[in-house]
C-alpha cells in the first residue's frame, strides 16, 4: 500500500508545544516517505516555519475563520496535493473540524482530531476558578459559577460534535478516556483512542555521565500565571536554597507573568534564581539535575519526557492524571500528590531534598528516567502513528 498524503491542520505557526510536536511528526512522516502538507489559518509573531523540512508545502492564511474563502483555498489544497487524511492538531473548538469538514465534501478524505490538554480542562475555565478564587462578593459569585458552568457545557458540547465529525479523535493519556467520556456524555468510544506526543528535541547518542551533571534545578516552559503557575517553582526554591549552598535554580522561557516572578524572587531574598529567557533547552537538560514542573493543568507536557531523555529527574505536581502515565514516584520521578488545600512548596521542596541529598538515589532515578522516556521516542510514536493510518483508511 502507498502511504497516505497527510495534511496538517493548524490555529497558527506559533511557537508552542503543540506546533514543535507538529513540525517534529511532519519531518519524520517525510522521512518515512508520505507527501505531507501544512494549513494554518495564522502565521505567528515567532514562526515554526523554518522548522519544517523543505519538502514539506506550507499554506498559511491570514483568518482564523471558517470562512467561504478559508473552506476554497483548503479544498484546492486538498484535491491538489491528493490528502488522504487530515491531522487537525486543535481538537477544539469547531472552527478547524467544520472548515475541514466543508473543504473535504464528497472528497475520500479520512480527519483525525487530536486534542492536546486534559479533556475536562483548559485556561478559560481556569481563568474562571481563579476569578472565584479572589471573589467575596456572593451575586458576584453565582455569576462566575453560571458562567464556568454554561462554558463546561458549551465546551463538552463542541468537543462531542468534533468527535462525532472526525473519523478518530486522539487523546494523550489512557486515564483521559474515560474522563473523556464523562466530560461528553459520549458513550461509544470506538473512535477514541490514545497516542501521546513525542519526545521532541534531539538526544541521540547522548549517554549519561554523573560527573557532567551539576546541582541545578531547571524550569523550562512558558512564564504564565493561570496554567504554569511558576511562582511555585520559586516558592519551592525558597524551601531549599540555605539548606543546599551548592544548588541553584535556572528558568528556562518567558512570558507575560516574567516581570512579576522576577520581582517575586527580589521579594523573597533569594540570591541563586537565573532567568534565562526564550532559549533552546537541550544544553539545560545536559548539566541539570531535576526539572520542577508545578502547572495547575496540563495534557501531556513535552519537557517531562524530553528532560528525563537526557537524565533529569522530572518533580511534578500531580494535578493533571497523565503525570501517572508518565513518571513513576521514587523511581523514575518525584510526585507531589494533589491536596484539598492545593499546592504545598514546603512539602515539594521536603520530597526533593531526599533526592537532592543522596547522589547514589540521584543517579538511580535518572537512569531509570531515561530509560523510562524511550516508550515516548519519536521511532516509537511515529510507529504507532502508521498502525492508525492503516486502520483508518482500510476502515
């Protein structure tokens, strides 16, 4: 059989974990020896664009919108480029499906939905509970509670339909089946299915070496408030800097919350905290030792398996059940359990500081990291990937 022709279907080009897991798959299915094609209905202000193999066609529009013109200039892309399927990389909202779904009619075109967050889940209803959260006044109140409760409702709604329109919708984490199924109210799954992302940053060849590692403590990611929450990492930070001279701490992005979590470590006195900006974290993942991750959500977040490919303990807060999936408490990770009174730093930092003052235990736990973050391989993915593809187009 011939291998499929793959579009891609885009929000954007910009820089997002979302878009570098794109870029990552797109290559190697080029590798692999399908014709694969890009539509993103926006460019972005730091584009991935470059990132894509040449070989790869790109059609990035202008309007995020499932407009006349948007659902003409998919279809001539679909009917020109012969797609067989479309991979539509924004499992919601309906924008992409229904675009989608206009520009294939009457076309043998098979859509695949991936959607990359937990299903219950997302920043907009995290904005709400936060705006709950620092509310005391009771009407004001009710109104943020009717308000996250017809958003839930809307985004259930929106999610079921692009199931029901998509020939396989893909989640990251076995445990998000049947909060899937809960969060819907769809009860036939026979076109749910599970494949996590890919470790998306090149580490071939690399071997572990104990002595090259340094007492560093990494975050890598965006520096937002209603999702990453970094100012925990921080405040975790600031449970261990005197008892660990020798340590440090090192955060790895940027964003809109990096005035305030700069400002936040000139508040608390501390003295070995590194902002290093937007940068590649390959050379980060050499030299530290564990990476902390304390996001209010997530689907399946890259840095874990990435970090843990190059040896780095990853230390979690488990508020998202894919952590499970991914790290193993005491053996391949650290995890801070989920409390009713919400993240403790004094308990994070007590569960580092284990690991942090017992080389032979750090040693152990990166090894088995690594060893744990080759079931998440691009090869490994990529395969599982091509066992879809088969199925989907003989279906």
């Amino acid at each position: 059989m011939n291998k499929p022709n793959i579009l891609f279907l885009l929000k954007g080009l910009e820089i997002g974990g979302l878009e570098v897991v794109t870029a990552v798959l797109a290559n190697k299915f080029v590798e692999e020896g399908h014709q694969v094609s890009v539509f993103s209905f926006l460019g972005g202000k730091h584009s991935i664009a470059d990132r894509f193999d040449a070989r790869i066609k790109l059609y990035q529009q202008d309007d995020y919108s499932r407009s006349k013109e948007n659902v003409a200039k998919l279809r001539k892309v679909l009917v020109d480029d012969k797609i067989d399927i479309i991979i539509n990389q924004w499992g919601l909202p309906y924008t992409p499906i229904k675009t989608a779904r206009k520009a294939a009619k009457g076309l043998d075109v098979k859509i695949i939905s991936v959607y990359h967050n937990a299903p219950s889940f997302n920043g907009r209803i995290q904005k709400l509970n936060i705006a709950l959260m620092g509310c005391e006044n009771l009407m004001k109140r009710l109104a943020l509670r009717l308000m996250r409760f017809a958003f839930k409702k809307v985004t259930s709604r929106a999610m079921a339909y692009i199931y029901r329109h998509s020939d396989l919708f893909l989640v990251l984490s076995p445990s998000y089946i049947e909060e899937f199924k809960r969060f819907t109210g769809v009860s036939d799954d026979r076109y749910l299915q599970v494949l996590t992302n890919p470790i998306t940053v090149e580490h071939g060849g690399y071997e572990y070496a104990f002595n090259e590692k340094q007492k560093e403590i990494i975050y890598v990611g965006r520096l937002d408030f209603v999702q990453k929450r970094v100012y925990r990492v921080i405040d975790t930070w600031n449970y261990l800097e005197e008892r660990f001279p020798d340590w440090r701490l090192t955060i790895v992005g940027d964003g809109e919350d990096r005035e305030n979590l700069e400002n936040h470590v000139k508040y608390l006195g501390l003295k070995r905290v590194s902002f290093e900006g937007f940068q590649k974290p390959i050379d980060y993942y050499k030299r530290a030792s564990i990476l902390l991750l304390t996001s209010d959500f997530e689907g399946f977040p890259l840095v874990l398996a990435e970090c843990m490919s190059f040896g780095v303990i990853p230390a979690v807060y488990n508020s998202y059940s894919a952590v499970k999936d991914i790290i193993e408490d005491g053996k391949d990770g650290v995890i801070l359990p989920k409390s009713d009174i919400g993240f403790d730093a004094e308990a994070m930092a007590n569960k580092m500081a284990v690991v942090m003052n017992n080389q032979d235990k750090l040693c152990l736990m990166a090894n088995a990291a690594i060893e744990k973050s080759k079931s998440f391989s691009l090869d490994t993915i990529v395969k599982q990937w091509e066992a879809e593809f088969v199925k989907i187009i003989n279906g």
